[in-house]
C-alpha cells in the first residue's frame, strides 16, 4: 500500500508502482482528486479508482462515475461500505 500528501505525488507513485486499485479524495492539495483520475484513466483505463470525498457532493460523485471511478465513498468511510466497493472492483 502506498500514501500520497497531495495529487501530483499520488500520480508520481501510480506511474511507478501501477496499483491496480487505488483511493483518491476528491480534495487534494496541488492536484485534485477529480483531474487524477482523469490522468490515471487517459493512461490507464483498466485501473480501479475508487473516489473519497467528506462532503458528499453529488455532481461530483456524478463527474467521477462518468470518468469511469469505479465508485463513490464518503468520509468518515464506513468499513461496510468501503468492503462493498473494494469488492466490486476485484469482482
């Protein structure tokens, strides 16, 4: 598992390291969690990105499902429904 402080970092490890899943926020410092999971799906449609956001936005939450996020979770994330999206993505 990997952690990054901010967007552009997280986009830095994903190039390097090419997790198959990943949790992105929606708010990020430097680069927003909407614009990396464009990056990530331009260079890498297959990959499963999973979008975390503690306002519960549903435009937002629409963006990203029309960018191809895998799903949509608030914060506090509930375990229940973060095993739910995980396994959706490995299904």
């Amino acid at each position: 598992m990997f952690t990054a402080e901010n967007g552009r970092e997280a986009l830095h490890i994903f190039r390097e390291e090419a997790p198959p899943v990943i949790l992105s926020d929606i708010k990020m410092p430097v680069m927003d969690g909407v614009t990396l999971l464009q990056a990530i799906k331009q260079e890498s449609p297959d990959t499963e990105v999973i979008m975390v956001t503690g306002h519960g936005d549903m435009d937002v939450a629409i963006q990203c499902l029309k960018l191809d996020a895998a799903d949509f979770i608030t914060k506090p994330i509930n375990d229940d429904a973060l095993e739910i999206a995980l396994k959706r993505v490995h299904s």
